[in-house]
C-alpha cells in the first residue's frame, strides 16, 4: 500500500513540476536565488532517490525535517519530522539526514542527532509521504561525546548502499582533551572508539540482536574486521568531517575536514578504495604537522593528505594562490546538475568568510596527495551568477543536492538558495520529464520482474567496496522490519 502511494505521488507531482519549470522564462544569466527564509538554523537539504519534486531541510536546533516543494517553491507548513530534546549548542543539534535507497518502497530515514550524545536513529514515513512516524524511531548506533563541538553531523549511503558515518574528534581542542585518549587522541585510536573516523555499516542486517541499540551489521569487506581495530572504522585520522559526498557519477568521496588553527582540508577518497584510509589528524592537520598543543609529528606510515588545503591568517599550508583563506571549511559536491560548465567541478566554501570555491581533483593516486592535486580552482565569490537575488550570503552552513543534481547552499541566518539556470529551462524540464518517464518505466518492469519466481540474492560477501560505483539495491528491499 505505502509503495503503490507514493510511487504514484512522486510521479504525478514530478510531471508537475517539470511542467511548471517550462513556464519560466528563458534568460542568459543565472544567479543565486533564494528559495527559503525565515528557517532558525539550517544545516542540511537533500532528496529521496527518484524524488524529483521535493528538498527536505534539516533546521539543526528546531530539530525539524522541512519539506520545500520545488514546482511551486512552497514550504511545506508542517514539519515533516520533528525530534524530541535535541541538544542546541552551536555545533549541536539535527545534523544529518540520509534516505533509504529504497526509500520509495520502504519509507525509510536516517538522522544524526547529538542529545548531547551522537545518535544514528532510523524512522518511517507515514501513509502521508510528506509526513514521518515520530513514534517509528529505531536506534541504529551511538557513542558518547566528550565536549559539545566536533559533532561530525554527516550521513550518506554510498553507490554500495552502505550507510557510511563521519564522526568528529569528541570536541576540545587538539583531540587532547578529557575523553580523549591518552597519547594519541581519539582520531588514532581503532579500539573502541568511533571518534574522528568514516564508519561503514549495512542497515539492512542485525549482527546484534540482542542488542536494541544496535540495529545493523558490519560489512565483512570493512578494513578492521578480523583485525584489531573496530569493525564499523572505514577510514580514521579526521578532526571534524563537516560535509561529505559521494560524487554521483563516479562513486569518489570528498570530504571537508576542519582544521584546529592551520590548514582546512580536502580530503579525497576514491571509488575503488579499500578502506583503511588514515588522513592524519592529529599529528596532521592539512599537509603541516600540528602546530598547535603540542600533538603534531610526522605524517604516520601510509597516511594520506588532503588533494587541497587553505590557510588560516598566519600559516601557509600547501600555499595555494593568494585569496585562499580562511576559518572553517565546508565541504560541498561535485556539481551533477544541469548547467554544463560546472558539471565535474567540486564546490564547497568557507563558513567564516562565505567563499565560495570549487576546483576539479586530477585524479592522481592517493599516494601522491601533497595538497596540489587539483586544476582549475576558482573563487566565486566576485562573480555576479553567485550573487544571491535576494538576501545575503554570510555563514555557509553546508551544501545540498537534490535528485536532479541541482546546488544548494545553505546560510546560518534562515536562508537557502539554489544554483538555477534560467537559460536552460526548458532543457533542464525536458531532461527532468525523461527521468521521471525512464524511472517510471523501470520501475514497473522491476514491479513485474518482482512476481516471478525469485533466484538466491547474493550473499552478504558480496558488497564489497569494488562495487561501490555499480551496485543498485533491489527495489523490493525493505531493508528488515521495525523493531
């Protein structure tokens, strides 16, 4: 019943939509317009696969689910979810959001939440598909957090259909504070600790069912398994990862990585990518030993450096060119959209000074990171197509992506805007209607496919990180029952 519901939802107000963007008229230029105010402190914006119609927006102290209807630019009165007793310190809060990949058969999502302790929590949409069951949650997994800042806040599946997990450090300063571990911070350290690391875990398993707070399974591909070391580790050595993405087309992630008083970072980890990855914090911080409490050293035996690293005032990093600055980075997307010259360019910024920046990594091995492993990277921040139509642009809070691929970016003070492009209206509504015509098609074949007899799935072996770029779920997973 919920399938067939919102299968016909989405379609029918996906046609709608595309239909409304044909009305628009044409122009040559696009800028930055704002399609949301008044929000309390917005931190996140993404879409349900196939959901061409809508943007959900995370407000991180509301703790509130808002959905933006994108044919008619409306938001949506009610909450889509609202959470219970959030924590509302500046870097606390709602701070991640992460669709099901067969959201549109099971209904489910995924949140990162501090209380003021990190939590991953699933719930289920309600027969209404633009409201959640706020009695649905199930706990997935949490840890505990030694200070109030370096919450991490990111959830994604990747192209695997794993649910991979950025944590920050615990918070304080130098990953050397109470909580911390003793001589080598909580970054370093693989042994009962899921701070400052990438985590990578199967929601659709249970490896520990006598466990209500635990509700997943560890992929047996993942670096630590049978090793010393936690299982659900998939990469170690971050500060606080704010703002991570898979790129659409190709499966490589990037991640924003924010620094303590030297360098912000890119970090870079490719599709074909084993896991294991250490990025060196704390002894590193960008491609510079840590400058600061004492910590830093040299980069440990195997550890990678960031394809691109900036400065704060003072420090020089991989000395990019002059203008390349800043406080904390955030980091953002590579551009899938619709506007042709940023397609393959990764945009992210800077929340202290508003910079927008995007650059294209060159492909060079993980290896080679010196911080120097980009072309083309420009600062939007005096081109007119980046000036907001309305309103002003002054704390980045994050970067979102909706299912057609187009940019958000999202301001501490309420706002949203988009990337639009005016000129390629039409194009774009026309490409928008064959995906939402091809999706439908396939869809029904898969519909049909799925009442004739069943071969063996494969089995749990089989997800590895070597197909991270090419697997698709089945479409009539459910992804296990709630508890």
């Amino acid at each position: 019943m919920f399938r067939s519901t919102i299968n016909s939802f989405m379609f029918i107000a996906s046609i709608g939509s595309i239909l409304a963007t044909l009305a628009f008229p044409a122009s040559a230029q696009y800028t930055l317009r704002r399609v949301v105010s008044g929000l309390d402190r917005p931190v996140f914006a993404t879409a349900p696969p196939r959901d061409f119609e809508r943007i959900f927006i995370v407000d991180a102290h509301r703790g509130e689910i808002r959905i933006l209807r994108l044919a008619d630019g409306v938001l949506v009165s009610e909450p889509f979810l609202t959470l219970p007793s959030v924590s509302t310190g500046f870097e606390q809060g709602l701070l991640g959001l992460a669709f099901h990949p067969n959201y549109d058969a099971n209904g489910f999502l995924y949140v990162y939440l501090t209380d003021p302790d990190t939590r991953i929590v699933r719930y289920s949409t309600s027969d209404d598909p633009d409201v959640a069951d706020p009695l649905s949650a199930t706990p997935i997994l949490g840890w505990s957090q030694p200070q109030d800042n370096h919450n991490g806040g990111w959830i994604a599946f990747g192209p695997d259909g794993l649910l991979y997990v950025g944590s920050g450090d615990g918070g304080g300063s130098d990953d050397d504070d109470a909580g911390h571990t003793d001589g080598t911070g909580n970054a370093q350290d693989l042994t009962d600790n899921l701070l400052g690391k990438l985590l990578r875990i199967d929601v659709d398993g249970d490896d520990f069912p006598l466990d209500a707070q635990r509700n997943y399974a560890v992929p047996p591909d993942n670096p630590f398994v049978a090793t010393s070391g936690d299982d659900e580790i998939w990469a170690h050595g971050l500060r606080n990862p704010w703002r991570a993405a898979f790129d659409r087309e190709t499966g490589d992630l990037y991640v924003g990585d924010v620094g303590e008083a030297a360098c912000e970072e890119i970090d870079v980890q490719p599709a074909a990518s084993a896991g294991g990855e250490n990025y060196g914090w704390r002894l590193r911080e960008g491609t510079l030993a840590t400058q600061t409490g004492g910590v830093g050293g040299p980069r440990p035996t195997g550890a990678i450096d960031p394809i691109f690293d900036y400065p704060h005032s003072g420090s020089t990093c991989s000395a990019p060119p002059s203008g390349f600055a800043g406080i904390s980075v955030t980091g953002g997307y590579v551009y899938r959209g619709p506007i042709t010259p940023l397609v393959g360019r990764y945009f992210f910024a800077d929340f202290g000074t508003a910079r927008i920046w995007s650059l294209v990594w060159d492909g060079s091995s993980p290896a080679t990171f010196d911080g120097t492993n980009y072309f083309d990277l420009v600062d939007h921040g005096d081109d007119p197509r980046f000036r907001p139509d309305v309103g002003t642009v002054d704390q980045i809070t994050s970067f979102g992506e909706d299912a057609a691929g187009n940019l958000y970016l999202l301001d501490l003070d309420g706002d949203v805007f988009v990337v639009p492009e005016a000129a390629a209206c039409a194009s774009i509504a026309a490409g928008a209607l064959g995906l939402a015509l091809l999706d439908r098609s396939r869809r029904n074949r898969r519909d049909r496919a799925s009442n004739m007899p069943l071969q063996s799935a494969p089995s749990g072996g089989e997800r590895g990180r070597s197909d991270r770029r090419a697997r698709t779920p089945s479409a009539d997973s459910t992804g296990g029952s709630i508890r």
